[in-house]
C-alpha cells in the first residue's frame, strides 16, 4: 500500500519560513514527478510545486521563495518555503505520479498525503 506522509506545517508570522516533508512508503518514487499542492478555504486545490528527474517545477507566485528538493535515499521530497506571506495560508498536500511527467492539473496524480495546515499571520 502506498502511503505519502506530510509533515512539517504549522503557524508562521509574514516573513518568516518553513520546511514540509512528504515521505513516501510501499513503492519508491525516485525520478518520479512528486510534489505539491495546496487548498485555501473555498478554493480549489492548486499547483504549487513538483520535481521529477529533470527538476522542478514552480507556480509563478512561489517562484523565486519556495525550493523543492528529494532524498531518493529517504524517498522524501521536501518545500523549503521563505518569506511567506498570508495568502500562503493553505492545506498542503504532497502527490505523486506513477511515472516523471510533471503536469499542474491535481486530476493527474495517483497518489496524495493527508494534507498538513500552513497558517501565516500579517
């Protein structure tokens, strides 16, 4: 059984940073195309960022502070997220794909964790 764990979430002020972890059990995901999306109250769920072997990819309003990284070794993909501001305040989800093409459709992965909150105040 496949299982992908997020943790790492929690209450930040603007400004400051976090670091999520999704780690993977049951298949390995290296090279696969694995990352995240994110769920803000009455939206729907978006693309935030995913990697596969060829590197990441990023939605333009993360681009330049958040950074997607994995340990093949762990099977774990990472978000280093920085200078976060309010409108990051979202469920996150880690997901995976059975295979390494990227897409930002969330209708296109296989896999998902059980969320974890990421809650920035002003």
């Amino acid at each position: 059984q496949v299982r992908l764990v997020e943790s790492g979430g929690g209450l930040v002020q603007a400004g400051g940073s976090l670091r999520l972890s999704c780690a993977a059990s049951g298949r390995t995901f290296s090279g696969n195309a694995m990352g995240w999306f994110r769920q803000a109250p009455g939206k729907e769920r978006e693309f935030v960022s995913v990697i596969s072997w060829s590197g990441g990819t990023y939605a333009d309003s993360v681009k330049g502070r958040f950074t997607i990284s994995r340990d093949n070794a762990k099977n774990t993909v990472y978000l280093q997220m920085n200078s976060l501001k309010p409108e990051d305040t979202a469920v996150y989800y880690c997901a995976a794909r059975s295979d390494n093409i990227i897409y930002m459709n969330p209708e296109r992965y296989n896999y998902w964790g059980q969320g974890t909150q990421v809650t920035v105040s002003s």
